[in-house]
C-alpha cells in the first residue's frame, strides 16, 4: 500500500512520533481504498480530488462493510459532487471573520481555525471547502488574532478549530497556547478535536502535560456512534480526564449512521463510561456536498424524547440546529413536554406522558407572569422551546 508522509511544514519524517507514523499509514487514495474493499477507483477519484480523504489504520479496522456507519462517515460517495446545493458556508463564518482564521459571531466567544488538516475527512463535513486544503496558521496570522482579541476586551471564551488543532505537534500547538494566554481577558480555551476518537496515539503523556499548563481549558471531542468508543479511544480519553481537561462530546445527527434511539442511547452510555460528557447533538448544517446525510428535525427530536428519562440526565445533549445564515445555535426540544403556560401554573407531560402541574407564585404581581403587560393572559407558546444554551464549537468535524 502507498504511503503518504504527512506535511513535513509540521515536522521532519525521520523525528516522527509514533502518533505522526500512525497518521502516515492513513489510506488517502482511490486506489489504497480498493486493495482493501470492493471499490473501483474510477468511481471516487473525481470527489477525491475535489473533497479529500483520509483514514486512519484504525478506522481501517472499524469498517465492517460497505454502508455501515463508519463506511459512510469517511468513505466518498457520488452524492458529494452531484449535490446542486449552493451553500459551500452556510453558516456564513467567512463573513463573520475580521481577521483570517479568526470567526466573531457571538459577544464574547471567538472560533479560531488552525489549520485545515484532519486525521480523517468526515464526508459530512461543514467545513468541507476549507478542509484538506493547504493552509495552517503562521506566525504573522497569530500576531494579527492576538491583536484583535487585545483589542476585544469583551472575549472572554476562545475555541481552537479548524481542521483539527491536535494534529499541530506539541511545540506548534504549545504556541498557540502561551500567545493567548497573553490576553488578560481571556478566561477559557477550549478546543474541538475528532483526533482522540481516531487517532488515539497522539494523546500522549507529554501532550498533557503540556496542555494541562495552560487551565482552564476545555476539550470537546467528536463521535457520532458507540462502536467508535474502543478501548484506545476511552483510554486516550482518560488520559486527557486525568490532566484535568473536562471533556464534552459533540455528535451530528446523520442518516444511515446514529438516527436511531438505540444506537444514540449506547452512544451516551459508551461516552459516560469514557469520562465524556455528551454535549450537543447538531442538526446536520445545509453544506454542499452532504445533504444525503442529513435527517428530519423530527428525528432529533424523537431521539431526545428516547433519551429523556430513560438514561442519566447528564447523558442528554443539547439538541441544536446551527441556524443557515450565521444565526447561530437554536436548542429545540419536544413541544409536549409545556402543556400550557399562564398566571396561574405551568402544566407539564412527563417522560411517560403523564401530566403535572406547577403552581406560579402569586405575590408578586410582576409582568414576568404575562405577556410583558402584566394583563395575566395565557402566554402563546411556541412549537419549540428551551432555553439557551450558549455557545460551542462551530464543527461539522468539529466543531
């Protein structure tokens, strides 16, 4: 099998680490894929060339058989280049971006891209036109993000992104680090990372080390099926836990992958048992070339409902919808769960359907009970309602 050394802008093939050695087996080309399942290359090396891919050995090993859930998270399927979707951004982060690989959507939350690189190209990807492209941060870029964010003393919270930030070796991503930890306003790090849950080998004892220096930092890592939780994977994971970083999981809804109840209901499970907590099931975003992936809002929904009350509160992700446009991350959850709201009481439906009421309190007289009015008129409820959840990372990978 053809072996691809990884960019050596990164490092040199004779000082690789055995993570980059790891990385360095990874099947890339139409005609890797076919010595090892029945795929003729004529058929994938148009979307290749137009959306990378790359799979780690040890996804290799997951895949089963052609269609199954980890088929179709990595594998190119003809879908991708006949998609007439126009939406290459559809959550306008291009537009949201002041300065390069820098996005500045909500108040006081940044996104910041490092690279485009990825240890696998999910076909599902948001940033499907950036990743897999040449293009890493250099200095002078990281000079100008410090800059702006000196000058932006109402960004509190940054999320390294990309591409995937851990597969910058220790010194390079140690960089990063140290410069934002110059900002005195910036309280949180956190970063969004698939590399745990693909390629575990890079989560080394002196990779925590090194992170640990700089809490408090947060880590949300991507899975979207149970089997993806093996042994290596949940020992990476500990190691990451045992460095005090806590761990958030984010999952996209994708048919043909995890839109089943059953299956989300393992995968929180599996997730618990790692030491990670499930964190937001997304919507799959509008982006072209994956829209084969996506499912009803109906779905999502379902599965919440699956998981309400039948498994650890804390297993329960927010479900969002990463709104088109750059409107940002919009919770839903099941309308039936408020029956009725007024002055008087909320009346609830419970996880078995069964009806509670809740009394208001009656001494305050405020507008907080009305419509803004204090005229104590039943409120009109909308389909949908939860409250906000704030702000994660912005990751069709990732994010």
């Amino acid at each position: 099998m053809g072996v691809k050394k990884p960019d050596t802008t990164f490092w040199e093939a004779d000082s690789m680490e055995t993570w980059q050695q790891a990385l360095a087996q990874s099947v890339i080309k139409p005609e890797e894929l076919a010595k090892h399942f029945d795929v003729n290359p004529d058929e994938i090396k148009d979307i290749v060339a137009e959306y990378p891919m790359r799979i780690t050995p040890m996804w290799m090993k997951l895949i089963q058989e052609r269609g199954d859930a980890f088929w179709r998270q990595v594998v190119p399927e003809p879908d991708e280049i006949t998609d007439e979707s126009p939406a290459e951004d559809p959550l306008h982060e291009d537009m949201d971006s002041p300065v390069p690989h820098l996005v500045h959507r909500y108040p006081d939350r940044v996104l910041f891209m490092v690279t485009n690189q990825c240890t696998i190209y999910c076909r599902f990807c948001t940033r499907k036109r950036l990743v897999g492209k040449p293009g890493f941060l250099k200095k002078g870029e990281l000079d100008h993000v410090v800059d702006y964010l000196l000058a932006h003393t109402e960004v509190r919270d940054i999320i390294l992104s990309g591409g995937d930030p851990l597969l910058l070796p220790d010194h390079l991503l140690e960089r990063i680090l140290k410069a934002l930890r110059t900002i005195p306003h910036l309280e949180l790090i956190r970063i969004g990372s698939r590399v745990p849950g693909s390629l575990p080998e890079r989560i080394t004892p002196a990779f925590c080390d090194m992170v640990k220096k700089y809490h408090p930092l947060y880590m949300n890592l991507h899975f979207n099926h149970p089997d993806e939780l093996t042994s290596e994977v949940k020992a990476a994971c500990g190691r990451l836990a045992d460095a005090g970083i806590p761990l958030g999981a984010q999952t996209v809804l994708l048919k043909g992958v995890n839109d089943d109840p059953a299956v989300m209901i393992r995968l929180v499970h599996q997730l618990l048992l790692a030491r990670v907590k499930p964190y937001y099931l997304y919507q799959a975003d509008l982006t072209r070339g994956t829209n084969h992936f996506r499912t009803s809002v109906e779905t999502g929904l379902e599965i919440i409902k699956a998981l309400q009350g039948h498994t650890s509160g804390m297993g329960i992700p927010h479900f969002v919808i990463d709104a088109p446009e750059g409107g940002g991350k919009i919770p839903l959850l099941p309308a039936d769960y408020l029956v009725d709201l007024n002055q008087d009481q909320a009346t609830l439906r419970n996880y078995e359907g069964k009806i509670y009421t809740y009394p208001q309190p009656q001494n305050s007289g405020s507008s907080d009970h009305s419509n803004g009015n204090g005229n104590g008129k039943r409120r009109e409820l909308p389909m949908v309602t939860s409250p906000s959840t704030g702000c994660g990372i912005a990751d069709g990978m990732l994010g």
